[in-house]
C-alpha cells in the first residue's frame, strides 16, 4: 500500500493541524517528527556521522538545513525497510484537490524509469520552461536530467532557481542508493539539491548562467550511484501563506560546522 510521511517538527503545531485538516481522507499517511537541527543535542547517536564538516564548501553549515536534510533521511531509511513507494512532504505544502494517492503515485512511476519523481510546483515549473522552449511534448514523466542540461545549456536561470525538497515520490530501490550517497558524503549541501545533484551526475552540464547544479554535483564528488530521478505533475504546491520561521525547513543563520559538530560528540569532532 502506498503511503505518505510529513516532515514536520513535533512542536508545529499550527501547521500540524493544517496538514490534518487537509490531506486527504483516504489516504494512508502519518507525521514524521523532524530532527531539530537547532538542538544538536538532542539529534540521535546514529545521525552524527552524517554531519558534513562543510556545507555547500564552506566551513559553516546552518542548523536548519542539517535538521531538515537528516529529517528526509529518516524517511529514506523508512522507506527502504519497506517494499512500497513512499511519498515524502513537508508541512507547508498543500495538496492538490481531489488527490487520489494511490493513483498519482501510479502516474509519477509509470513506465518504470525512475526511482525519485518530483511532484512540487517548483521543479515542475523547471520542466515546463524546458518543454515551451523545446517545443516538445511533455512526457507525464520527464527526466530531471534532460530538463536541468537543457536548461542550463539554454544560458538562462530558471525561476525558482532552487528545487523545493517539499514532495516527491521514492521507491524502495532509490531510498536505498540515498542512504548509502548520504553515508558516504553527509550534509554537504541542502537536501533538495543532494536530490538533484545525485540525479543529473554524470550530465554534461554546459558553463550557463545557471552555475548550482554543476556545483551542486561537485560538492558531492564522483557519484558512481546516480539515481534516476523525473518529474511529474504538480501535485504538492508551497503555501504562500506560510510563515518563516518556526519550520522544520527554516535554514537560520550560520554557523561554524566545527564547533557545530563538536556539540553533536566527539566522534563526530574529526574527519
């Protein structure tokens, strides 16, 4: 059976009550308490080596970021210990009216093709720029890195810039390769694009405007795991409603990653 996870902090509970009231009855779905990147004491033992001594390249991570980024990474654990597609959100997302779960996930992994598919408003508006530029008819699932050389070699930046880790659909078969990327290299950069980086590696990324994604794959290293990642509909959009701040995905100021890892214990102080 297909089901959901929310990410979302134990003490939201605003937003925690908006997703309840939101998401669809019928489906099979259930909160996943974040870790607070903001308390390192409290992040558990088995989540300390995954804490990268730098973060986009430099020696400064920030705490929301980290907690955001090890928070999907519990999910990736969950679903690789299962047998079924699992679709990960976060709490200020909302959900397309009328959803049925079972049957967007059919669409998102039909014909077999990938193992991570982005269903928010963000990446599908990559994808859409893409195709109306191209003039080529859209695929229900087109691959991420298709869309992100086409783009870059186009010399422009799309808007928004930046992915959205906010929803996506994952197979067993992927949340195993992140798991085993994750543990290789750790929080080097923000989870959404640790998503897109491990998806377009290998890509011949032309020097455009757009400079993140190459950048992006760089901080991760030679990936010899990429993972196959598309695009599908646009069924988790932002709230624009919601308010900075008080989110699992609220990213706060930075940080020396050094001192930060050394509140996480001493095994985690060297590299």
């Amino acid at each position: 059976m297909v089901r959901a996870v929310v990410i979302s902090r134990l003490t939201d509970a605003r937003r925690r009550r908006y997703i309840e009231e939101t998401v669809p009855a019928n489906w099979t779905w259930s909160f996943l308490d974040a870790v607070d990147g903001f308390a390192p004491e409290t992040i558990a033992a088995d989540l300390h080596s995954l804490v990268a001594p730098t973060f986009w390249g430099n020696p400064r991570l920030k705490p929301g970021a980290i907690g955001c980024f090890l928070s999907h990474y519990r999910a990736w654990e969950m679903c690789a210990a299962g047998t079924s597609p699992l679709v990960v959100f976060e709490d200020d997302i909302a959900v397309g009216p009328n959803q049925d779960l079972n049957a967007a996930v059919d669409g998102a992994l039909s014909g077999g093709d990938a193992d991570v598919v982005f269903v928010n408003r963000s990446v599908v508006r990559w994808r859409e720029q893409f195709f109306a530029e191209t003039m080529a008819t859209q695929p229900p699932v087109a691959a991420l890195a298709v869309v992100v050389e086409g783009l870059v070699s186009a010399g422009g930046v799309p808007r928004p810039n930046g992915p959205g880790g906010y929803g996506y659909v994952l197979t067993p078969a992927g949340a195993e390769t992140l798991c085993a990327l994750a543990q290789r290299v750790g929080t080097v950069i923000g989870v959404d694009w640790f998503l897109v980086a491990a998806g377009i590696a290998g890509t011949d990324l032309a020097d455009g405007e757009w400079k993140t994604p190459a950048h992006a794959v760089r901080c991760l290293g030679g990936v010899d795991m990429p993972l196959r990642v598309g695009i599908a509909a646009d069924w988790l959009v932002g709230r624009n409603n919601v308010k900075a701040g008080d989110s699992v995905i609220e990213h706060g100021n930075a940080v020396d990653a050094a001192a930060y890892r050394e509140r996480l214990g001493q095994e985690c102080a060297a590299d």
